[in-house]
C-alpha cells in the first residue's frame, strides 16, 4: 500500500508495463508511493507501448493486457492538469535547461504540485536530462537506471 506521494516520470511507470532496465526497482516504488504525475502521463505510456509493438518487442496481445492495467492503474494515480501556470513554468524550463517539451511538462507539474501542496515530493525519473534539470529546480530527485 501506498505511503506517500511522489511525482513519476513516463519513464519510470512505463517500466511497470514491460521489462527492462530498472523495472523492479520502479515496481517497489511504485508500491511504496502513490504515484503524482501529469495528464499527460497515460497517453505517454501508452505511445511508449505502442512504439515497442511497432518493433516487434511487444505482441499485440501484450498490448491489449497493458492497457487494460493502464486503465485500471489510472483510478489510483493523481493526476495534474496540464494548465496555463503549468505551461508557462514549462516554457521557462526549456528556455533554461535542454528539456523536450513533455519532460518539462513533467518537472513543471511537479514544481506546481509541490507549491500547492506546500509539502516536498520526490521527484522519480529514469531520464538524464530531466534529472538534471529537476535537481537545478529544487526537486528531490529519485534516479531509476
């Protein structure tokens, strides 16, 4: 059961789905911590799948029993709203740091949550860049290799 809040990366709940690199490690955080993360996280991880179907990693079957886990995985996971401050944030982060739009997305919702919040969340990644630039805005940075 979940203990606390902490903010997921795409990155590191796609790990929950398919096996590679640092899923295990992602799996017990995930158990550990009620996942926080953007909007837009579902449809991430569910491109993330469909590109590893298209390179033949995943079969279609696989496929269609990830998603119906994504969907049932949704009801517990919080959600931000991709919003108009969350936005701004964001477009501030990719000016500052070498951040792809989504990943500063991510740091911004985490950045606005913790505001909100007035608490301080671990912020869970398993991408370099964005660790990085996490770190450089304050964020309690988890690393999943």
């Amino acid at each position: 059961m979940a203990v606390s809040r902490a903010y997921f990366d795409t990155s590191v709940v796609a790990k929950r789905y398919v096996h590679e690199s640092g899923a295990s490690f992602a799996r017990a955080l995930l158990r550990r911590h009620r996942c926080v993360s953007s909007a837009i996280l579902p449809l991430e991880v569910m491109s993330a799948v469909c590109r590893r179907q298209e390179t033949g990693d995943l079969a279609p079957r696989d496929v269609a029993l990830i998603e119906a886990r994504v969907r049932a995985d949704r009801e517990r996971w919080d959600l931000v709203e991709v919003t108009a401050t969350v936005l701004a944030r964001g477009e501030q982060l990719v000016r500052d740091t070498p951040l792809s739009t989504l990943d500063a997305i991510h740091v911004a919702s985490a950045l606005a949550v913790q505001g909100a919040a007035g608490l301080r969340l671990r912020f869970i990644t398993a991408d370099l860049r964005q660790r990085l630039a996490a770190e450089a805005a304050g964020l309690d940075v988890v690393w999943v290799e």
